[in-house]
C-alpha cells in the first residue's frame, strides 16, 4: 500500500489536493471491487501543513490538515500542490525544504505540480536534471533555477525520485499517472474512464501563448517586432529588418536573439502559428484559407509547421479547443 502525503501551503489550489484525493478514492473503491481477496486499499493519505495548523487556501477557503510535517507517518510520496500568488513566499518556506530534503534523501518521492516546482527546485531536488511547470512560469523559473533543465512545454515528467506536472489541472494526469506507477495500467484506466479524464494529454505546447518578448530594452528590436506583428503576411526579409534596426545583418541577428530568444524566422513562424491557433479557436476550418490568412502559400508545409511548434496538427488543436468552450 502506498503512503501519500500532500503538503498544503497558503494560496494552494483546493482542486490540486481534492483532485488526486478524489481520484485515489475512485482507485481504492475500484481496486476492492477488482479484487475481494485483497481488502487493502491502493494507498492512503494525510494532507500534512508545516505546523499543523490550517491554511487558507487561494480560493479564500481555510484548508485543516490531518497533522504537521512533523507527526505524520513515513511516506513513500510527497506531493506539493499548485500555488497561485505569491511564489516568493512559497520559497521562503524553510522549514518545509529542510523536511523534503531529509525526506528524499530517505528515498521518498516527490511530486510536485504546477508552482510546486519551485518547492522541489528549492529543495535542490531538480539541480541538472529536467523537470516541468506551468508554462506561464517558465520564464521566471529558469532565471530563478539555471541549474534545472526546463522542459515547459511536457506536462509530466518523471525522474524517478520526482515528479513533476506542469499546468494548474495537471494534478488529473499526475493522479492517473501515479495510479499506473503504483499500481497498474488497468486500474489507471478504469478510474479515468470513470473520471472522463484523457489518459493521452502529455504536452502544455498546444495551449502555450506565445510570449512576444518586448521588454528587453533594445528599442531598435522592438521597433522591427511591430513591425513583424503589423505586417504578418509581408515578406520581410533579415536584410529589410536588419535596414529597420540601423544594423549590419550579423550584429542584428545577434540582438534579435538575445532580446527574444528566437531568431527573426523562428519569431516570425512563432507569430504566424499564434495568428492561427485564433482563427482555428473561432472554429475555422479550411486550412488552405488559414494558410494564406496567415502569410503561407502551401498547406502541407504549414501544417508540418504547425505540428512542430504546438504538438498537435491543426485539425486536432481546433477539435480539442471548440471541446472546451463546448462548441
């Protein structure tokens, strides 16, 4: 049976407790019915804060826990939720990153979801290895943790002493995943067949906004990113943007990167593919009319394009995203 302990902080979302809760009930009910000659649950639980004390939680809700981080049992996982807020206060959070220190050099496993990452970087538990966030903090997070390999656009990575689910509601993938860790792929499958959870979600990339970088403070780049935004189906070539910026064509290149992070193609591309993830959430469905809309002649290559850069072909991100608005 495995031991589960949920670390509850100010400002964590309830769904990121009650979700994998909710879940692991659904496992140990789904489980007794599988098999009557076991009674044994899946696992079980307490929701643990520093103190003991209770929580308040983002959503205003106090939180009381089962105990303090000092009075539980010894578990096997450790799971630290999503927190929305102040994600300076999560790190100052001594005592609790001394208590995942001793306990994963115990061997316990840690799960982290969403901002909970920084709990698990602070700890010095992701230092050189890859790990995932939500992809809205990945910016911070890599200036914050240079030493992390940031994956953002994965939803779920598994270090084998730690776990990592990058988006707010990661905590279902995170849950369904750990069922199948910890127990088996039927049973991770019958809880999220129950639960209309999709098993297949492994990615933040298709619903990643591109982050058009401006205030890097080179005003000459900023001037030709207007520009590329304004005029999205030109065809603007590295020499007209290079002439835009008052640079030879090296030096702007050079800029362009360091004030971006991605070369003038790949922004322009970037920008493109955002300007049809829009039109195919208002329910466009001719890819030949969003090629063109967007400054391409042929619909292959941008599909291929697109595929690249969001995870998903056009046809699936437009199913998946008229599915959530309920079209």
């Amino acid at each position: 049976m495995l031991n589960v302990a949920i670390l509850a902080f100010d400002n964590c979302l309830q769904s990121s407790i009650a979700g994998p809760l909710d879940l692991f009930t659904v496992a140990n009910w789904e489980k007794k019915k599988r098999n009557k000659t076991d009674p044994s649950p899946f696992c079980r639980w307490e929701v643990l804060t520093v103190d003991g004390g209770p929580v308040v939680c983002f959503s205003q809700d106090p939180l009381v826990p089962h105990c303090s981080i000092h009075a539980c049992r010894q578990p096997d996982l450790i799971i630290l939720p999503s927190v929305l807020g102040n994600i300076e206060a999560l790190r100052q959070e001594k005592q609790a990153i001394a208590w995942l220190k001793d306990q994963h050099a115990r061997g316990v496993v840690i799960a982290s979801i969403c901002a909970g990452a920084f709990l698990s970087a602070e700890a010095g538990i992701l230092n050189g290895r890859e790990a995932t966030t939500h992809w809205q903090l990945a910016e911070r997070f890599r200036q914050t943790y240079p030493k992390v390999k940031l994956q953002a656009d994965q939803i779920l990575i598994d270090g084998g002493d730690y776990i990592c689910a990058g988006g707010t509601s990661a905590h279902q993938d995170l849950a369904i995943y750990l069922l199948e860790k910890y127990g088996s792929t039927d049973l991770a499958d019958s809880c999220a067949r129950m639960m209309l959870i999709d098993r297949v979600r492994r990615q933040q990339a298709p619903y990643i906004r591109f982050r058009r970088h401006k205030n890097h403070g080179d005003e000459s780049i900023a001037l030709v990113q207007r520009h590329l935004e304004q005029h999205l189906t030109d065809r603007t070539s590295v020499v007209e943007m290079a002439g835009m910026a008052q640079m030879v064509e090296r030096t702007f290149l050079r800029r362009f990167k360091k004030a971006t992070g991605d070369s003038p193609l790949e922004y322009l591309q970037r920008l493109r593919v955002e300007a049809a993830k829009r039109l195919l959430e208002r329910g466009e469905t001719r890819i030949e009319l969003i090629t063109g809309a967007v400054g391409y002649e042929d619909a292959s290559s941008f599909r291929r394009l697109f595929k690249q850069i969001v995870g998903v072909s056009p046809t699936v991100y437009r199913r998946r995203f008229v599915e959530l608005r309920g079209g």
